[in-house]
C-alpha cells in the first residue's frame, strides 16, 4: 500500500508571531520556520503504518517556496521515502492546494492520503476535506485512532459528543488530530540518510493548476491589548456591572 | 564529514528540541533517583547520540570537531548527567579505538559503541595515579601470548554501565615514566574483573563512577589497542584522544553556562524588589553582563579551536586553553546564578544550586586547572625556544 502525506511549512510554534508593520500580513523574514505538529503527527501515522509492514511506500508533499524542501527533509528523516515539492511564491489557499494535491494523487496514485487536520498558521481546516471531496473519496477527519482492516479504513474521530468510528471501503483521505500519536525525533543518523532520499521539484503549472489566491486579505491586526480585569466588592455590584456596563445580561 | 549547512541545522534543531523537551523535564527526577530512565537511555540510542564522533563506516555520524562542539552546546543546555552517560562513548571510551585501533577492534567494538549498547569506560586513574602517568600501578605481564592485568582504578566514569574498558597499565615493569605503559580494550565481563561499589559524587547525580578492579585479568596481545606494534605506546595513544575530548568538555561548559544565563534572565525579570524586577537594579545587571562576556568568549575560542583543528592544525595548546577557561568560566557563571537567584538559587526547587554542584566537576577531570596550565605554559615555552 502506497500512502501520500502533505506537510506544511508554517512559523515555528515556539515563535511569538508579529504583524509586519504594513498590516499584510505576519513577519516571516528571519523567523523560524517548521513543520506543521499535525503534519508531524500525519507523517509519524504514515511511518507507524510501515513499520508495522501494511505500507510500503510514503511520498511526501509539500507546497510552497524552496525552503518547504527542508519540511520535506524532516518528514524524509522521520520515515518517509521520497518527497515532491510544489515550489511556487504564490500566496497558496485551501484550495488550490487541494488541486495541487489532486493531481499528484492522480499522478502517484496512493492507497491512503494522511494530512494534518489544520495548519497552526491560518487554521482553516479546509485542505483535507476539499481534497476528499476533488476525488471523491471518503474522509475521516480529526483522527485520533487509524486501522487498516481489508480494503477499508478504520477511523476513529474526535467529535463535539466523544468519539465516533467511520469504516471508509475503498481509497481515503485521513486527517490527523492530536492525540493520534506522538511524533518520533528523527534520530541523527536518519537526518544525515534523508539528504539522499530524492526530492522531486514541480510547479502549480505542471500539475495543471492555478494556484491564484480566490480570497482577498485587507489587513492583519494583533489581537486587541487585553484591559485590566477589576475587583467587584458584592454580588449586587457584579450584577450591576454586568448589566450596565458589560451589558451582558 | 563536513555537513551541508541545512543537514547541520536539522541536526542541531532535534537535538534541541529532544533536550528541551525530553530531557530538561527529567532533571530533578534524575538527580533524585541518582539514575536516567531505561527509556530515555533508550531515547538517546535512537538518536544517535552516542556515535557522533565514530566514523560513519561503522555506524557513527563521523562529525568533524566543529559540528560536534555546536551539538555539545545543546547537550549543555541540561543537566551533565545525560552528556556523561553518552560522553565516553563520544570521547575518551571510543576515540582510543578510532584513532590508533586495528581494523578488527575497529569493526568489533565501534558498531556496538555507536550505537550505545556498548558503553565504553576509560581507566586511566587509580586510587596513587591522576595527572602524574608516572606513578601508574596498573601492571600488564606477559604470559605466553597472553598479558595478566593487575591494579585498581579509580573514579571510572560509567564503568557500572560499561561493557567495555580502555585499560592503562605499565608493560614495561622497569619503565618509571609514560613511556612503559600500554592501552589494552578489555571486555567488562572476563573473570577478574569487579566494580566497587558507586561513588557518591557531590553533583552529577544520575552519572556514575566507581572502581574498577583487576585480579589476574587475561587478555591476548590483540587487546592492546593498534596491536602488538603499539606496545608500549598507550599514553601516546591517550594524549591524542584528550584534544577531543578537552574541546568536547570545553563546549558543553559553555552550553551550561547558557542555560544559567537563560535562567538567571527570566528571573531577574520576575523577581520584583522595592517594586520593580531585580533586573533594572545595576548590580543585577554587571552579573548578567559579566556571564554573558565570558560565556561568549568561551564560545568563540571552542568554535575557533574546533575550526582549526578540522583543518589539521595542533591544537593542543588551544584545546587546553578551551578547557581551562571554559570550565573556570561556567564555575563564576553558576556562582552568579546563585547569587542573582538570591534564596531561590540556594533551595533545591529552582535547580540552581544543582547546576553549581554539577559544574564544579568541570574544572577537575579529563585534566585539572592546574595540568592544563601545565600543557598550556610548557607548549609555549617549548615554541618561544625555536625563536
């Protein structure tokens, strides 16, 4: 079985992000940069799933700039086989993304697609689901639990109400949530190995996709200051307070 | 090898984030036990950790100086405890092999050395013997083609983890000097062979040292480390492994001075007196700015020795000044965090006063103080007489 799994590059989560001073977006200039944890967790499932000899091939994916290369790089140390890096400049959203993604699994033609729920930059949640939906395979989405049964996929979802099992027949789309497992370190010796696994470079272009943003962003802002909390002396005065000036009840 | 600068970077990045994460939150349950989880020894096996300087051939990563000086600053960033366990291996437990090994003891022991389920031990010290090589006791007779070792040694670092040991000891009964003495690699498990009881150390807690004892102890002449051509030869074979492991030493001082640093920093930040962070008060601020001189000095002679030395130049003089400074350094660095953690830095909760136990070790083996001050001063004066 041959599984696909997309990374992305996104800010480092140690990284206190900062809007750039002409509002268009976050600072990224000198900024660390790593691999999305639900992409880790997505990669680790993939490598999980070879170790235990149910698959046999894992092809990374990343989308974007050159440097996603180093993304690729990671998921190359932790398991994975080989990696395609979309490279373009382009401001990628969900959806063309997704393209992108559609036509590498037309041309790779994978078993079982394994990507993390969200990015922790934008958080849209939208890539797996518009991928699913391109294809017109079954997805699980927020996966805290996978099983490969005969020709159909076990999926364990974290939902509002607990927890929910979807049997998925067929080819399918999984999206990672965190509790699926937890990402190996990739070990030394495998980081140095990983320069030598292949890296494929294509464009949007190659793939037959126009990766033109379809939404617009006016401005980015930092989050409002947050004031100060006071003290109330009585019930009588939080209720007060509460009514006529937080006026929310 | 020389790595690609965004191979290195990698590299650099999971060990911090496996230190960071993994292991800082170990600490004071390390100390406390006096022992490292099986699954974290474990962890740092799965990483690598414990083959940066063997060769790639048998399973190391083959760093040069200067990549294995900047992963040390990382493993300086916790408790030394972890470094020693893994810090034989990577030096004086392994490099003998390396350096001046046979082809059969290189690819006997390394694999298993890099890949730490062996742990190799270097005995060098003994209970009448430390710097001065000439007072060895340690004796290795003929026998056949056998030699019987005999003696004790002292103060081994993880020889009760060891599976290995780097023996000393005089082949030449007559010698009374260096020259006499020979390095043999000793399985840790023939008869003859028996560990005293664990030292208790003032800091390191988690790493272990004790004696290691040798009654009628029979090697072939193949354990001589390089062969029977390298009889004799043994503390030549020592000098050329210390440069390594003097800059390695060096490295992870000045990771640990770092990290003191970074802790005295958050806490003069939210320690308040007289109503502001003890940060804003001067005398707070020339104990920061002393350690971060000092600790960046420190930084800049390692990477420049480790530099040079990947080039092939000598550095003994240098890699001694590395170590003298560097160790000296993270002495004071400590002595401040103490002092600007005030009471805080006293108690055990903060770790502080862990750290200035841990690092009082730095100044005293692989070399004291005073025996680099020795190599440094007989090396320039041995120079300034080819003027």
């Amino acid at each position: 079985m041959k599984v696909l799994v997309a990374v992305k590059r996104v800010v480092d989560y140690n990284v206190k992000v900062r809007v750039k001073s002409d509002k268009s977006g976050v600072e990224l200039a000198n900024v660390k940069m790593s691999m999305n944890p639900f992409d880790e967790i997505a990669v680790e499932e993939a490598v999980r799933l070879k170790e235990a000899g149910k698959v046999s091939e894992i092809v990374v994916v990343s989308m974007g700039v050159a440097g996603c290369q180093e993304t690729i790089r990671t998921a190359l140390a932790m398991g994975g086989d080989r990696g395609v890096l979309v490279q373009t400049d382009a401001d990628l959203q969900p959806l063309a993304v997704a393209k992108c993604l559609k036509a590498l699994v037309d041309k790779e033609s994978p078993d079982l697609v394994i990507v993390g729920k969200q990015a922790i930059d934008d958080d849209s949640n939208q890539t797996g689901q518009m991928l699913a939906a391109l294809l017109g395979w079954p997805q699980g989405t927020f996966a805290s639990k996978v099983e490969l049964g005969d020709g159909v996929v076990n999926v364990t979802r974290e939902i509002d109400g607990g927890l929910e099992t979807v049997a998925l027949k067929g080819k399918a789309v999984v999206t990672t949530d965190l509790r699926l497992n937890t990402p190996r370190y990739a070990s030394l010796p495998n980081i140095m190995k990983a320069k030598k696994k292949p890296i494929e470079t294509v464009s949007p272009a190659d793939l037959g996709v126009d990766p033109a943003p379809r939404l617009k962003t006016l401005s980015v802002e930092e989050p409002a200051v947050r004031q100060a909390g006071v003290k109330v002396g009585s019930v009588a005065e939080l209720v007060e307070k509460l009514k006529n000036e937080a006026k929310v009840i | 090898m020389a790595l690609d600068p965004e191979t290195l970077s990698q590299l650099l990045d999971t060990v911090r984030r496996f230190v960071d994460n993994r292991l800082r939150p170990l600490e004071a349950k390390v100390a406390e036990d006096d022992a490292i989880p099986a699954e974290v020894v474990q962890d740092m096996r799965d990483m690598g950790l414990f083959g940066m300087s063997i060769p790639e051939a048998y399973g190391g990563l083959g760093l040069a100086m200067s990549e294995e000086v900047q992963i040390a600053f990382l493993l300086g960033r916790t408790s030394p405890a972890f470094r020693s366990l893994m810090g034989t291996n990577n030096g004086i437990g392994s490099q003998g092999i390396v350096i001046d090994g046979t082809d059969e003891q290189k690819s006997h022991y390394l694999p298993r050395l890099a890949s730490g389920e062996l742990i190799g031990s270097f005995c060098l010290t003994e209970p009448g013997s430390g710097s001065d090589a000439g007072s060895l006791r340690t004796s290795a007779r003929r026998n056949g083609d056998d030699f019987l070792i005999n003696g004790t040694k002292r103060y081994i670092t993880n020889a009760p983890e060891a599976g290995v040991f780097t023996v000393f000891a005089r082949t030449n009964p007559d010698s009374r000097d260096a020259s006499g003495v020979s390095a043999f690699v000793v399985d840790a498990n023939l008869p003859g062979i028996s560990l005293g009881p664990n030292d208790h150390k003032m800091g390191q807690k988690g790493a272990h040292t004790c004696d290691v004892i040798f009654d009628n102890v029979r090697v072939p002449v193949s354990a001589i480390i390089g062969g029977e051509a390298r009889l004799h030869q043994g503390f030549k074979t020592a000098m050329k492994v210390l440069d390594r492991g003097r800059l390695h030493i060096g490295s992870v001082c000045v990771g640990v001075a770092e990290r003191l640093i970074e802790d005295s920093l958050r806490y003069s930040l939210e320690r308040e007196q007289f109503g502001k962070p003890i940060g804003e008060f001067q005398l707070i601020q020339a104990m920061l700015a002393d350690s971060k001189a000092e600790a960046y000095a420190a930084r800049c002679m390692v990477e420049e020795t480790a530099r040079r030395k990947d080039q092939g130049i000598d550095v003994s003089t240098e890699a001694a000044c590395c170590k003298m400074y560097a160790s000296e350094m993270v002495g004071r660095v400590a002595d401040r965090a103490v002092q600007i953690h005030g009471g805080a830095g006293y108690i055990a909760d903060y770790g502080i006063e862990r750290f200035y136990r841990d690092v009082r070790l730095f100044r005293i083996y692989e070399g004291t103080t005073q025996i680099q001050q020795l190599v440094i001063a007989r090396n320039m004066l041995k120079d300034a007489r080819t003027w």
